[in-house]
C-alpha cells in the first residue's frame, strides 16, 4: 500500500546550498542512503530532506498493535543559516502515522506534520558534538521504543503532551490550581468550571499573564468592581497592568483520557472540537463570555490523564490558550463568528518548596529576625529568601533613597519606601500566590528589645545594622537561651567582612567575639594591619567599633564587594541554621584589589568566655578562655608569697563590660611576700605599648590582679588606698578607665570595678 506522505507536496528547493557544514551532512545522509535524496522547500531560509528509517520491529507485535512500521519515512529539516549550530528538526513524513498515541511529539503548527523530541536535553546542546548519523541512530532508536511501549521512561507516570507555538506566558502554581480550584471548586458555577483572577501584563508585542487569587462566592462583587475600577482608572495607560477574570474547565472523574492531541485549536471553532474529543463541557464557558462581554482573557482546560503527570503531583494536564474577542464577536448575548485563540506556555509559579529545591537547601529555621535592611542586610534576605527561607522577621527604620541603588537589593521603584517594608514585598514577588511568611516592620515597638518574651517566637536573630549602640543593645540582651544570634558587618573601605557566630547559650557572645578578633592582631599580621589602618584613619583615636554603615551617600563602597560578603555569609548562615556549632564563631572574608582581585577567607573557632560579676558594683567582666587558668598557676606557683600580674583587653562603658583578652606576668622588679605584693614597673610600658600598636588601640591595659595566699577574700585596706591612687591615675586619661583589680585566694576569684 502507498504511503501518503507529506513531503509530496513540497515543492523542491531551488536555491544554492553554500554552508559547507550542510553541505558535508547532506552527503553523509546521501551515503547513509545509498542515493540520491530530493532536497525541498520547507520556507524561511529551510530545507526539508525525506529519509527512511529502518526500525528493529519487535518480533512478536508491536505494543497495543500501534502502527509503526519497518520503515519509517521522517523528514530532516535544516536551518541554512544557522545550521549546525540548531540542531535539524525531526517530522514524521507519514500521514497516517499514529500521531494521537504517542508522547514525545510536538505540537503541529501551520498544517505541518508533528515534530519528534527525540532529546530530553536541549536538542542544539545534544547536537553541538554529534554528527547527523547519531541523529539517524537516535530517530530509529524512538521509533524501536514506540513500538515497544517504552517512549515514557517511568510507567508509574503520564508523559505531557509537547507543546510548542506559544504566543506568551501564563504564570501560576501548578499545584495550587488544581488543588485549590479543581479538585475544591471555590466557585463552582458547574463542577467542572470554575474562575480565578489574573494580573494582565502588557508587554511592547505580547500580553502575560500572572495568577493573583482564586474567586469565591464571597469576593466575586469585589473583584468584579476592581476590575473594573482598575480599567478606568488606567484607560489612556498604553503600559498599563490590568487584572481578567480567568476560566477553567475540566474533565469529571468519569473521563480518563490518554490520547495526545498534536493539532491544538487555534480559533473557537477547533476549541470546540478540541473540548468535544475530550469530554470538556464548555457550553457553560460559552454563555458567560457572551453575557458578560469578556474581550481577552486566559482560558485553562484541564484533561484527566490515567496516571500523574510526570514532575507533577497530579493527573491533570493543564492546557492554557488566551481568547482574543471584539465587540463584533458577541451578537444577541452569544457568541458570533470564530475568534482567534493563542496558546500560552505555562511558567510556574515558584514556591519556597521549589526554591529550597533548586538551590539543594532544606530550611529548618523556626523564625528569624532580621535588624538592618541595608546593603548588606538587604543581600543576605534576598540570597536567603531565593532559598526558600521567608520565615523573616524583617526590622529597619530607615527610607530606601536613591544612592542606595548602588549597592542594595533593591531597585529605583523603591525609593521612598521602608527599606524592611520594600524588602518584605519583593519576597511576597517572588512567590505569587503563595502565603509568605515574611514581616516588616520599622522597629520593635519601643521597650520591647529588652524583654526577653519578645524573642521567645524566634530561634535566630541577625544583625546587619553596622550600628555601634544596636550591637551594644544586643550584646547585654536578655534573650532565651534558645536563641541563636549572629552579626555582620564590613569595614577597611570595604574589603573586609566580619560575621560573628555566638556560641551555645549566648557565650561567647558577640561582644567576646569582637574582643577576640581584635586581640588576635597581637599575632596575625592581616589583622593587625587593618586594625592600624583603621586606628589612623579615626583621627579623635577613642576605642571605637570597627565598622562601616553603608547608608551614608559619602561612603564609599561598590556593589560587587557588598555582594559578595553577602553570598559568602549566607552560605555560612544556612549552614548555621541547619547544623549548628556550639562553639562561637568569627568569620572573616577579605577582598584585596590591589594589584590583583582576590578573595579570601578565615575562620576561627572561639571557647566560652569565663563570666564574672564584679563584688561591689554592677560591672560584668568577661575573660577570654583559659586567661583564669593562668592566673590560677601563676598563683599555685608562688606558692605562700603574694603574685600577680596585669591584665589586658578592652572597656565598654556602655554596657558596663570589661573584657579580658591577654595576660601579662609581673614584671621582674616585683616584689611579694606572704602579706604584700608590690607590682613592679620593667619593661611593662613597653610591653603594653607594643600591643596597643599591634592592635590598632583596641587592647590595652586594663587592670591588675594579685593573689591573698592565706586571704582574706576581699580587697586589703592597703589594696583600698591602691584604689584611689589608680583612680587618679586612670581618670586623667584621654579614654578614662574604671579601676579594675582582682584577687585570688584559695577559696575563689574576687574582681572590683571602681
């Protein structure tokens, strides 16, 4: 029997081939033939080649007795211009061929015969390092697994129908529609029908469209007046967004369809047909068009498949066209004349379920709070929010102003807004329909940062203020220990980022954390450059907190240094939240531009401070791990004859803290015995000054210690006349210091601040 065959009715190509690419796979096809083959005009700039393909039949039958052939006439269409670089497209060249039974088919357009998708992947990648035999070698491959019943990989799913001749986009959740609409009609005018709300965005040559919410009997009138509120308002608006009512319509339980449709209906009169060959009612569609006049709008029909989608949850396949009417479509309350309809490539709506997927992330946080929306505090919230992690607290008093475009998440459409506020709303964006859990705020209301029942609903607090009093705030506050607490910050024009992890229980706390750094400068260069630089550069040289506020139009600071803190600091945060350390934490990410751009980074790993109370005041000191331990032998080795020594670190008169970070032994001119101890002055100058240079005048003297072998357990009427001298003495200074002296006897350590 003859095959009728779509290539007889193409007319051969008259034109010179001079791509000499073509022209070598044409004869590699010639030769794979065994003779000459016609080359025809397929139009714009393309040629089509008839080829046969020999197919390994199975010898008992094929699967359901589908009608694929020994041989299998196909045609090769290539590009003339842009071949190899596209990958030839694929058509069966057979009229009868068994087109509605089979998956991996395209869609047919202009009265061609479907196309093969014979490549998951991309079929121009899958191309760029084969020869036009591997494309004869996979076509007969497709044909073998047709007539064997294995063109879909998993048999527990459906394969979708391939479409292909979208006119635009329509954005919603794939889930959501059918189990918020479909399977629990909100406004069921039928059971199977049903109408929800889209946002219409015009584009300069095309229309989108993007789900806003589902229709109830409840708010039909009220978004029925906002449309209609909205499209007046906007009328000599040629850009404007304007919002439709949208149809769906769907198969009832009873119809299971598994045929495939390759010729999609391009006008009412095949939607019709198209509705018809699937048991769709769409007579009640057709009445609500005519009465209510609709002009564009999205129409989604759903078809009932035997098995779930594959890459979704359900059996429904959901095709979506756009209806295009005019006034001269609707006659008497009906439909008059047959209308255009488009097809539209359906783009889902991104969940946070998606979001933690695609970036291979799986959020545990409970809630987190966020202080500082700025530039950096704006990065970070974006890397977090693209991986699904919403459930943000976000706080900042500030307004987004126009420098801030420079090196903020957000954009110009912003200025004037809340910057927390704006932040909260590009989130929403970016999950459209879904409920995001993310709050904004300008603040806590007045008062409430220092209860502790604020933060109860919280598990992580994260601040990006670079703000000297709020990292003060939050050092000293009282907050579950449950409650994890990370800061971060840039400073050195930029080039450095400093985030501080505390450890379990609030200790070390970031304060200690800041200490630490900073007394680290006694033994790592980098750090003691920086802290140099920065001690030149604040010219009043009062001990002050390394940082930079990024809010100031002054400052300056690009954006791809902004960035790139960020990125390195959410990648520490995730992993933070999802596991855990109990030690503290100080991470350190360095840009260095000089001669070269590079980026390093460094760690370390901070033991809990030991935390004492002073006896007579209200002051709090902190000592860096193992500094008492020191103390304690220093002590142990005098023996019954009085020791001790000079401590080093940093006041905070604010939070009445005194942190320890070093510890310097008596000097040798010291003298002690059983009931005194006179601390000598050799060489102690010296040794302090050369460390308050290395760390940039962070760390200094700070107080003294010595030890009561025999007691008694407090300060000694001569340690009390000490007192006064050293309140003299320490008040006369430029940065005046508490007197800060500290015994040991057998029975504990006693320090005072005066």
């Amino acid at each position: 029997m003859e095959v009728m065959t779509y290539s007889s009715t193409l007319q051969k190509y008259s034109g010179e081939i001079e791509n000499p690419y073509l022209k070598d796979s044409l004869a590699s096809l010639e030769r794979l033939a065994g003779r000459n083959l016609d080359i025809l005009e397929w139009g714009n700039q393309r040629i089509a080649i008839p080829f046969e393909i020999n197919v390994d039949l199975p010898s008992l039958g094929t699967h359901e007795n589908i009608d694929i052939r020994q041989i299998e006439p196909i045609l090769l269409v290539f590009d003339i211009l842009t071949y190899p670089e596209k990958s030839p497209n694929i058509y069966t060249d057979r009229h009868d061929f068994p087109k509605n039974s089979l998956a991996h088919l395209y869609i047919a357009s202009n009265n061609r015969p479907p196309a093969i998708c014979y490549v998951r992947e991309n079929a121009n990648e899958w191309y760029s390092n084969k020869r036009i035999n591997d494309v004869i070698i996979r076509i007969s491959n497709w044909f073998r697994a047709a007539a064997v019943g294995e063109l879909t990989e998993d048999g527990n799913q459906f394969e979708p129908m391939r479409l292909e001749g979208y006119y635009s986009t329509i954005l919603y959740d794939y889930n959501f529609i059918v189990n918020s609409i479909i399977e629990n009609n909100p406004f069921p005018i039928t059971q199977q029908f049903s109408i929800v709300q889209f946002e219409q965005i015009n584009h300069k040559e095309r229309r989108a469209y993007k789900f806003t919410k589902k229709v109830t009997p409840a708010n039909f009138i009220s978004l029925a007046k906002e449309i209609e509120e909205h499209q007046e308002k906007n009328k000599e608006d040629l850009t404007k967004r304007e919002l439709r009512l949208a149809f769906i319509i769907w198969n009832d339980d009873k119809v299971i369809n598994e045929k495939y449709e390759i010729n999609l209906p391009r006008n009412w009169e095949d939607f019709k047909l198209f509705c018809e060959s699937f048991k769709i009612n769409y007579e009640d569609l057709e009445k609500i068009i005519a009465e209510c006049k609709m002009i564009s709008f999205p129409v989604i029909v759903g078809i009932r498949r035997p098995k779930p989608l594959i890459g979704y949850s359900s059996v429904f396949e959901l095709m979506n066209f756009e209806f295009n009417l005019t006034k001269d479509h609707i006659v008497d309350g009906k439909i008059a004349g047959n209308f255009p309809i488009n097809i539209l490539s359906h783009n889902q709506s991104l969940s946070t379920a998606q979001a933690e997927k695609i970036s291979n992330y799986t959020n545990i946080l409970k809630r987190g709070v966020v202080f500082g929306c700025g530039a950096l505090g704006s990065k970070i919230v974006m890397h977090l929010a693209r991986n699904g992690v919403t459930n943000l607290t976000l706080l900042d008093p500030d307004e987004f102003s126009s420098h801030n475009v420079v090196r903020h998440a957000l954009f110009a459409d912003s200025i004037g807004e809340n910057k927390a506020e704006a932040l909260q709303q590009k989130i929403v964006d970016l999950y459209p329909g879904k409920s995001v859990d993310t709050l904004s705020s300008t603040s806590f209301k007045d008062g409430l940062i220092y209860e502790e029942e604020t933060f109860k609903s919280y598990d992580w607090v994260f601040d990006f203020t670079a703000s000297e009093a709020f990292f003060n705030k939050l050092s000293v506050l009282r907050s579950p220990s449950s409650c994890k607490i990370a800061s971060a910050s840039i400073t050195d024009h930029g080039n450095l980022g400093l985030l501080y992890k505390e450890g379990v229980n609030r200790n070390p706390r970031i304060d200690d954390l800041q200490a630490y750094l900073y007394s680290s400068a006694n033994d790592i260069p980098k750090i003691s450059e920086w802290l140099s630089r920065e001690q030149f550069e604040n010219s009043n040289n009062l001990l002050v907190r390394v940082g930079i506020g990024c809010n100031s139009e002054t400052t300056v600071l690009s954006d791809e240094k902004v960035s790139s803190h960020g990125a390195y600091f959410t990648g520490l945060l995730k992993r933070e939240i999802t596991s855990y350390t109990e030690e503290g934490k100080i991470y350190i990410h360095r840009i260095t531009d000089d001669n070269h751009y590079t980026i390093e980074t460094e760690m370390m790993n901070v033991k809990p401070f030991d935390v004492y109370s002073a006896v007579n005041s209200d002051w709090e000191i902190r000592f860096k791990n193992e500094i008492l331990d020191h103390v304690k032998k220093q002590a142990e080795k005098a023996g019954k004859s009085e020791t001790g020594g000079v401590f080093l670190g940093q006041c905070n008169h604010k939070t009445k803290t005194i942190y320890v970070t070093d510890l310097l032994e008596a000097p040798s001119d010291s003298k002690g015995n059983s009931s005194i101890f006179l601390r000598g002055f050799k060489d102690l100058s010296n040794e302090i000054d050369l460390i308050n240079k290395k760390t940039g005048g962070q760390i200094g003297y700070i107080g003294e210690w010595h030890s009561h072998p025999e007691g008694p357990d407090c300060l000694s009427s001569t340690d009390m006349q000490r007192v006064g001298e050293h309140k003299t003495e320490l008040e006369s200074l430029r940065t005046p210091l508490p007197v800060f002296l500290s015994i040991i006897t057998p029975n504990g350590f006693y320090p005072y601040i005066f």
